[in-house]
C-alpha cells in the first residue's frame, strides 16, 4: 500500500492516551501521521508524545503554519484521510455545527473524503438525544463512525461510551483504506 497522509485529531478526554498508541501504530504501518490537538486534548497529553511517535510537528493552535508557511487548514485538505481520535461531545458538536475554532474543528472541516471518527464519553452523554442527532448528522456527512464500545469508564463502571482499541480502529481504517483503493 501506498504511504498515505493522515491527520490524526485529537479531541480533549481521558482516552488521549489511546491516540498516542494509534499515532504510534498508523506511523509503523508506513503512514505519515499528522497530529492535530485541541486546547482540551493538551490537558491530558502533551503534543511531544505524538511528536516522538510521528516524527512530525503537532499542530496545537488553528492558527498556526508549518515551516513552509503552510496553513493548518491546507495541511489538513492536502491529507488522504482524517481520524479524530478521541471524539469528544463536543468536538462531534462543533463538527455537526460546522465551527473551526481549534485545530481539530478547522481541520473537519477541509477533511477529505475518507474521514473517520472514534466517539469517547461518559454512556449519559453517548445516549444524549442532542449528541445522537449530532453523530447521525456527521454520519449523514460521510464520516465513518468506530465505535464506542461497552467498556469500563473513567467514572469507574462499564457502560457504552468507551473508545475503541486503537488496534481496532487501525483495522477498520486498513479496511476502508484498502477497499477505496481498488474502487480507485
């Protein structure tokens, strides 16, 4: 398989340290990873960790440029596909709404064709009509979905909301990455 550009959003929950174990795993199967962190995200882990397992500079400000005065917006359209792992309530708020007032949002919103995204949350905020409407809506926009899976939760019992494995959502991107390119 051709080596692909990814952009890897990184929404801000406690299951950011299961993005840097897929930024890790998407990086050894040849691709180049692009990490892309919202303000939220940096709370929990720190763009070096994806920068170490990526060799690529994290984009942690939708403001920024790259070293050739790239915008984060063009950086993330010249991509071949975008995964937003974790993908907070909010974030899939501000994507639904089409906002772009972090690095992940704006991103969204250039994503190309192939976009993927991996729900995280608590199961009382999972089965929220308006969280529900907001994933239909992006399902309705072409974004694949992954998960969550029923799994034990930061508030200590188990219920829907987990993300998936990031050994499960390599899979599933290998999977549809490898199907779009004999359509291609």
């Amino acid at each position: 398989m051709k080596a692909k550009k990814i952009v890897l959003g990184v929404g801000g929950g406690i299951a950011c340290y299961k993005a840097v174990m897929l930024a890790s795993q998407l990086t050894q199967k040849g691709f180049e990873v692009i990490p892309f962190l919202t303000p939220a995200a940096q709370s929990f882990v720190q763009a070096l960790s994806f920068e170490g397992v990526t060799q690529k500079h994290a984009v942690v400000d939708h403001l920024q440029v790259d070293e050739r005065g790239v915008s984060v917006s063009l950086l993330a359209a010249e991509a071949d596909a975008m995964v937003i792992a974790p993908a907070t309530a909010d974030l899939i708020g501000k994507m639904a709404a089409g906002m772009g007032n972090d690095p992940v949002s704006l991103a969204a919103l250039v994503a190309p064709d192939l976009r993927f995204f991996c729900p995280a949350m608590n199961d009382r905020m999972w089965k929220n009509p308006f969280v529900q409407r907001n994933v239909e809506a992006l399902e309705k926009a072409n974004w694949r979905r992954i998960g969550p899976e029923n799994g034990h939760l930061a508030e200590g019992y188990s219920a829907p909301g987990r993300m998936a494995e990031p050994d499960r959502i390599l899979a599933s991107i290998l999977e549809i990455l490898h199907s779009h390119s004999e359509d291609s």
